[in-house]
C-alpha cells in the first residue's frame, strides 16, 4: 500500500510539472502578437495599391473594348463620310460609354462615364518615313477620357482633343489606327 502510495504521489507530481511546461509566457504572446500585427498592417497597408491596379485594369479593359467597337463601327461606315473633303482633319461626333462600355445615346445619359472622341487625319506621316498616307487611308485617333466625376471637360479647337486634368479625377488615354477606303 505504501508503494502505490508513493507512485499515485510521483504521477501527481509529474503532471503538475508538465501541465506548467504546456503553456506559453507572456513574452512569448507578446512577440507573437507583435510579429502577427505588424504582419496585417502591412497587408492592409496594401489594400489601396491594389485597388488602385485593379481600378486601372479595368479602365485598360473597358478601354480596349471601346477602342474596338468604335474601330469596328468606323469601318463599316462610308470612307467619304468619315472624311471631309474641305479639310484633311476631321473630328467625329462625341460617344458616351458607361462604366461598362455600353454606348449611351447622350452626354445627359445617367451613368456616363467615358466620353470618346475620334479624329479622322487623312494628312497622317506613315512610320518610318517621310511620305504621307495615300488618299485611301485614314489614321483615326481616338481619344477616351475616363471622368468618373462628370468633371467639364475643355476641348482644344486647335488639336481636336481633350485637355488632361487629373486633379479632377479625368484621365485621357489615346489610341490610333488606320482604316481604309473600300473598293
């Protein structure tokens, strides 16, 4: 009896040894937490940068996609009509696009949010040369200003385009492309 006595005591003694060897100290915690903070600040620290990248992704997207359907509807059009025979450039009429690049039939439109402005120069320079583009071709610039604001816009008369002003949120982005008369 004396012997199971002295093992029951030398268990006892044994689990409260290793019950106080389980946990961690308060340092330990304390470094812990420091090091897991630390780590979420600078992942929410770049929330806003990834926003922003993926803000301008869709920008470049919806962009492309307006691009395309305005290349796509000066083409099937009449290459006489596209130019005027009084001028060697000539602007288009504005075109509205909402946030997903569905065409809006006003600047009034609830949900504008890109106004497109195209230019048609049959007087362009070809690259890598010096010699103008035959009478057949036109080099379209077509201007897409992103104006989520609704901000005015001002026009310069003399360039047919768009003035940038990004303290107003309104960013400009420019594209080109030439389209030829059919035969």
């Amino acid at each position: 009896m004396n012997s199971s006595f002295f093992s029951s005591q030398k268990a006892v003694s044994f689990l409260r040894h290793r019950r106080g060897e389980m946990g961690f100290s308060l340092v330990e915690v304390t470094l812990a937490l420091g090091i897991v903070s630390f780590s979420v600040l600078t992942l929410v620290g770049m929330i806003p940068l990834g926003l922003t990248t993926f803000h301008k992704a869709v920008a470049a997207s919806v962009g492309s996609q307006i691009v395309q359907q305005v290349v796509t509807d000066v083409q099937q059009t009449d290459f006489n009509h596209l130019v005027s025979p009084n001028s060697q450039v000539t602007q288009l009429a504005l075109r509205y696009f909402d946030d997903q690049g569905n065409e809006l039939k006003s600047a009034t439109a609830p949900g504008v949010v890109y106004n497109v402005n195209v230019v048609a120069n049959t007087s362009a320079v070809l690259t890598g040369g010096d010699a103008a583009a035959p009478a057949n071709l036109a080099c379209l610039t077509i201007e897409i200003v992103s104006n989520p604001g609704n901000a005015t816009l001002t026009y310069d008369s003399s360039t047919k385009s768009v003035t940038q002003d990004a303290t107003h949120g309104v960013y400009v982005s420019r594209y080109s492309a030439f389209v030829a008369k059919s035969q």
